[in-house]
C-alpha cells in the first residue's frame, strides 16, 4: 500500500521555526518529483514548493522563498520542509505530494500521491 505521511506539525507562535516531515512508503520514490502544498481554512490548495528526485533543483512560491526549504534524504525515503519566521497567514494543512513525472509543477493536480496533511496553526 503506498502511503504518505506527514509529521511535525502543530502550534507554533509567528516569528518561529518548524520542520515538517514526510515518510513514504509501499513504493520507491525516489525517482519522484516531490512537492509541499498547504491548504488554510476556506481557501484553495496552494503550491509550497517542489524538488526533483535528485534533490539539486528546488522550487518555491514567492512568498515563502526565503523563509522554507525543501529538502529530501532518498536513503530515509523522507521529504522534509524547513520553515522559520512563521507567519499567522502560514496556518494551514500542510500536504506532501509526489509526481512520477520527475518535473516537479506548481499544479496539485498533476501529482499522482498525498498524504493526509498535518495541521500548522501560527498563532499571532
């Protein structure tokens, strides 16, 4: 059974750090395209950022390129999102996804697997 699944999440204050993570499993990806998208209440799923199977060409949305940073360790089979200087607009459901395609995109639609999220409220 291939399965996603994210940890790290929870109750953080603005202007702090935390690291989310992403254990894969029932198939290799390694080979993946792999990406972060986030999901605030009444809103729509957004692009957090993306990574190619390799690990040496990442993507991010403007707003969250110089405060997150993606990063995979193929070995541990894990993706991971570092996060600092949060914001209270950051308070989301964050999702991990994976694209067999190794082009990573900024559409969730275009990702074949997801976890099921982890929650991250940013408290003002």
């Amino acid at each position: 059974q291939v399965q996603l699944v994210e940890s790290g999440g929870g109750l953080v204050q603005a202007g702090g750090s935390l690291t989310l993570s992403c254990a894969t499993s029932g198939r290799s990806f390694s080979r993946d395209a792999m990406a972060w998208f986030r999901q605030a209440p009444g809103k729509e799923r957004e692009f957090v950022a993306a990574i190619r199977w390799s690990g040496g060409t990442t993507y991010y949305a403007d707003s969250m390129k110089c405060r997150f940073t993606i990063s995979r360790d193929n070995a541990k089979n894990t993706l991971y999102l570092q996060m600092n200087s949060l914001k209270h607009e950051d308070t989301a459901v964050y999702y991990c996804a994976a694209r067999i395609l190794n082009v990573p995109t900024m559409r969730a639609l275009d990702y074949d697997y997801w976890g099921q999220g982890t929650q991250v409220p940013v408290s003002s």
